[in-house]
C-alpha cells in the first residue's frame, strides 16, 4: 500500500516539476521576445570629428543640396565642428574657415549619417553650440532654426542677434522630421549665418542623438513561414508557386515567401529555396533562421506566419 502512495506521489511530482519547467521556459521565451520588441537605445549620429561637407556661401547652393541623394560637386570635404575667430576654434580638433570674415555670411553644411534598417525612430534631437544664427534640415524637412529671421532664407539672409557660442540651442524633431528618417544614409543639413559679412567669429559644433527602438514590424522566418509550418522543406515551395500561379490562398506572411528578399514574391524565390535545400547554398537573408523582423523595405505584407485552414 506504502508503495502504491509514494508512487503516485512520485509520478505527481514529476508533473509538477514538468509543468513548472515548462512555465519558467514560456515565460524566458515571451520575455526575450518582448525584450526584442521594445529594445530602445539612444543613438548619437552626429558628434565631434564626424565628417562633413561644406560649400561656402558667395553665392547660392544647388537647389537640392539638403537632400540625401543630392551629388555634391564643389563641396569641401571637412569634419565638424567647424568655424573661426574664437580662440579654442583651433586645428585639429575643429575646421578652421580662414576667408569668411568680409567674403561671405552663410556656410552652408551637409552632415551625413546611417541609420539601421528594421528599426523604429521614435525621437531626434540637435544640440549645437552656434555663433550667430542656423537652420537645420534633415533629408530637406525643416528641424528648426535658431536666431534666424522667419520665413524664407538665403545666402544673403542675416542672423538675427550675436554671440551665442557658450549656449546650445536644443531642436526637438517633430513627427514631419521623424517621418523624413529612413534605414541606410541620411542628411543633417545646416545653413550657419552670421549677423553680417563682417563679423569677427563663427562657430557651428552640433551633437545629434536619435531614439531608436524595434524592431518595425512583424516577426517571422524567412522561407519556413510561407506555408506557416516551423520548418523551412519543400512544402513551402510548393505553396509558394501554388500561390502564384495556381489556387492556393495567399500566405498571411508573404515576406516569408521572398526567399531572396528581392522585394517580390515569385519563381525565383522557389529556385533559391531549392539551392538551399538541395544545392548547399547559401543561407537565406535574415531573418532566417531564427525568427525576427524583415530588416529591408519592400510592398509586401505580413499578417502572421502561420496559414488559415
């Protein structure tokens, strides 16, 4: 009878310790992946010595010089922080611009940098120490502007007051700016004005710092996730090519169906599953294997990784 008990009460505590193993495994698992989803980090884009374009302003830019795409010919390649006159704005640490005074009043500025794709952009901010006046771009919207005139500017607008190389202006970017951000190269683009062509100093020394958190978007495993079974195998060919050229329904994940992640879902995704499955070729482009989010921009949707019956 004694046995009896303290086998059940064996085979009780077995269940149990399974059921808490694998609770603490679930709850690991939907921890880490919340842990994925809501990642933020403060990313600094801009800073000391990061490299820089500038044109000088004895006549007006090329009309699309705050754009990313724009090609830049006549530019000088330089690293800020940039300016003259003031006794600390020395080499090597700044770019020292040696013809200003007397020549020209605006220097016109354009800052490259990278932003990662798959990622949400959820705050900007430009802090610059400047001397006189500037208005800042990035990819051509307007972040803001300091001791400059409203409205309209040029090469030949003023700033408007003097002296204000031991303040920081501080430029928050509004959902227009946030938008304007996109994954791979971007553009802060600044105009510095002086008060006049005379003026004794100019200083421009900006520290740009992006929120960033993510990833953007569904997560799923590129290949398996076509068919929505776990595991990438012929199946998911087969549904692949069924879908586009025969009578099977639409995957709820048709990123997953881009094997190549050429952006579209067709035969020669089917191709680069076979030569994985049967050629040893190369893996898949994330995310595979492990699940995650799509890290390139393309038209295709992605409700879920599994299929309706």
């Amino acid at each position: 009878m004694n046995l009896g008990m303290n086998h059940q009460h064996t085979i009780k505590n077995r269940v149990h310790r399974s059921f808490a193993l694998t609770f603490i495994f679930g709850i690991f698992a939907w921890s880490a992946s919340f842990n994925l989803l809501l990642s933020q980090e403060t990313a600094t884009v801009v800073e000391d010595q990061t490299e820089m374009l500038f044109f000088k302003g004895t006549e007006p830019p090329q009309a699309d010089w705050r754009m990313p795409e724009a090609v830049m010919d006549g530019w000088t390649a330089a690293k800020v922080p940039v300016g003259y006159g003031e006794s600390f704005v020395t080499e090597p640490d700044w770019t020292v611009i040696e013809d200003m005074r007397n020549n020209y009043a605006t220097l016109y500025i354009r800052i490259p940098f990278e932003l990662p794709a798959g990622r949400r952009f959820d705050a900007l901010n430009l802090s610059a120490r400047f001397d006189d006046g500037f208005v800042a771009y990035i990819n051509g919207v307007e972040l803001g502007r300091a001791s400059m005139p409203d409205g309209d500017v040029n090469f030949e607008t003023f700033a408007d007051s003097h002296e204000h190389s031991d303040d920081r202006a501080d430029l928050d970017a509004d959902d227009e700016v946030l938008n304007a951000l996109k994954a791979g190269r971007n553009i802060l683009a600044v105009e510095a004005h002086n008060t006049s062509i005379g003026s004794s100093d100019m200083i421009f020394d900006p520290e740009l710092t992006i929120d960033i958190s993510g990833p953007i978007g569904p997560l799923f495993i590129r290949g398996a996730d076509c068919d929505g079974q776990p595991r990438l195998n012929i199946n998911d060919l087969v549904y692949l090519l069924q879908w586009k050229f025969g009578n099977f329904t639409e995957p709820g994940c048709q990123k997953a169906c881009d094997l190549n992640d050429d952006g579209t879902a067709d035969i020669s995704d089917a191709v680069t599953g076979l030569e994985y499955l049967f050629l040893v070729g190369p893996a898949l482009p994330a995310p595979f294997p492990e699940v995650g989010p799509d890290l390139t921009e393309d038209d295709l949707t992605c409700v879920s990784g599994e299929q309706e019956d």
